[in-house]
C-alpha cells in the first residue's frame, strides 16, 4: 500500500464518474479510471460504478481489452430481475463485478419484497458483494435486521444509503444518518453511502441551499459510532463544521483499516483527494 494513502482511506471512494453530476461519457470515464488505478493515490480508489443499463447495451465493448481484468461496481438501474443478465455481459470483455449495487423500494414503500429477492439473487453468485439500497424511511430497521440475519448466516450482504440529492429532503438530517451509522453498527452490518458527499467538511452549497455532509465527518461519525458513542454524539460530529474537530479522530486512526463504512461513490476522484491534501490526511506532493 502507497505511504502516501493511510490505511484508513483504502478503497474509499468509488469512481462514479458516469453518474450525475459528473455524467461523464463511458469512453472518458474508463481512460481516466485507469489513470486512476496506476496514480500514486490509487490504494484510496475503488473501482468503477457502472451501470446495468449501459453493460446491457453493450456499451463496453471496443473500450476494454479483455486482458486487462476491469473491475466494476454493478449498479442495478434496470430492475433486480435483469441484473443477472448484466453480469453475464461482462464476461466477454473480461470484466468482473466486485460488487453489486441496488435500491430495494422507492422511498414510503415496504422495502422487503425487493430485499428479499436482491438476497436471493446473492445467494447464486459466487461471493459477489452485494449492497441494498435501502430508503431512509418507511421500513428501513426491519430491512437492516433482514440484512444482518442473512449475513451473519454467510451471504456477502450489506445495506447501502442515500446521503443527498436532487431535493432537500433527500439529505438526511445529521441525527438521522447518525441513528443509521449507529443501527448498522449495532446490526455488525457494513454500509456504503452515496449523493452529496462532494466534499470532506460539512458545507452549504450556494447554488442550491441544501446543507451537505462531509465525507470526513461521515468518517470521524462511524468511528466514534464503533468506539461505543451513541446517536447524539455521533450526530455531534456529523453537524461539525469545524475541520479541526472532524479531523481529529480521522488522523487518531489513521494506520488502522476503516471500520463499517465500506466508502462512497464519487463522479470526482479529484475533489475528495485535493480535500484530504488539504486537510493533511493524504500525504500527497499536489492536488489532482
């Protein structure tokens, strides 16, 4: 592992560039993910989110040499019922899913029917993780309980959260994620999130008022969470806009692997690396 990037930012952040509000073409999106893959800050990248659709379409195709061994996050944008046949369209260019990513229920709707057939879709594949993307409403303790009963019975399951949007109700509220971050570690249930981590420290954007999370703050939050504190300490953090304060326990564990929260997919790579350069967290020589 690089010197340059603390165990603890390993795999953080996944390449998302294809996805808003980045959207960047397929074809710029793979050059630049190799550029990635072989940059000194690569150990901090996990690998490129793409999704169901575009495999489908046999999009891929002409853009990767089947010897080159791509490795992709799957996200299910075409139905639970069709990501099978996604995963079968890789193989001909030599490309294989670390993980699949899919939302379970719209938001107000009983998230176990399509949590129970996303589990059953795990239990024919071959140790791909799997991340449920469950809403930050209706049902969501009884869907993590689902989670953590399978997993611990074997399944590579694990639940997945919306963290922004397009909307102001899609942020959760500082208590809110906190009582998830503090849920999936009582449950022992890893959780990846995604939308509105743009940048380290909680910030307000200008152009559309929404109050966003920071993705430091989401890290010093989960390990203060699995270092025992409870929702409102938890939320403390989460709300912290002061970087001192957030940094802290981010720099206090630094050389130890990041508990719970499996990272967060980004459409920059650039924008969380030049934020933890600046926040003396990556001990890189300039910013991307």
């Amino acid at each position: 592992m690089s010197t340059q990037v603390p165990r603890l930012l390993s795999g953080l952040v996944d390449d998302a560039a294809v996805f808003p509000p980045g959207n960047a073409p397929l074809p710029d999106a793979v050059t630049a993910h190799r550029t990635h893959r072989t940059a000194w800050y690569a150990d901090m990248v996990g690998p490129l989110l793409l999704p169901a659709s575009e495999i489908q379409r046999g999009s891929l195709s002409g853009l990767v040499d089947a010897t080159e061994g791509l490795v992709i996050g799957l996200i299910g944008d075409t139905g639970l019922d069709q990501l099978p046949q996604a995963l079968e369209a890789l193989a001909p260019d030599g490309v294989t899913a670390r993980q699949i990513e899919a939302p379970v229920a719209k938001r107000g709707e009983d998230p176990q029917p399509g949590l129970a057939e996303l589990m059953t879709l795990a239990g024919r594949l071959d140790g791909t993780g799997v991340y449920a993307e469950i809403p930050l409403t209706f049902g969501l303790m009884g869907a993590l309980d689902a989670l953590a009963e399978a997993r611990a019975g074997g399944l590579p399951v694990a639940a997945k959260f919306r963290t922004g949007g397009l909307a102001a109700e899609l942020f959760p509220t500082p208590v809110e994620l906190a009582a998830v971050i503090c849920a999936c570690r009582d449950r022992k249930l890893p959780f990846k999130l995604t939308a509105g981590l743009h940048h380290a420290i909680r910030h307000r954007d200008p152009e559309t008022g929404f109050t966003h999370h920071g993705f430091v703050n989401v890290l010093g939050a989960t390990l203060a969470a699995v270092g025992g504190a409870e929702v409102d300490g938890v939320a403390e953090l989460l709300a912290a806009t002061d970087p001192v304060r957030v940094v802290e326990p981010a720099r206090a564990h630094r050389d130890a692997e990041r508990p719970l929260w499996v990272g967060y997919g980004s459409c920059s790579i650039s924008e969380p690396l030049s934020d933890l350069i600046r926040l003396g967290l990556v001990n890189g020589g300039y910013e991307a």
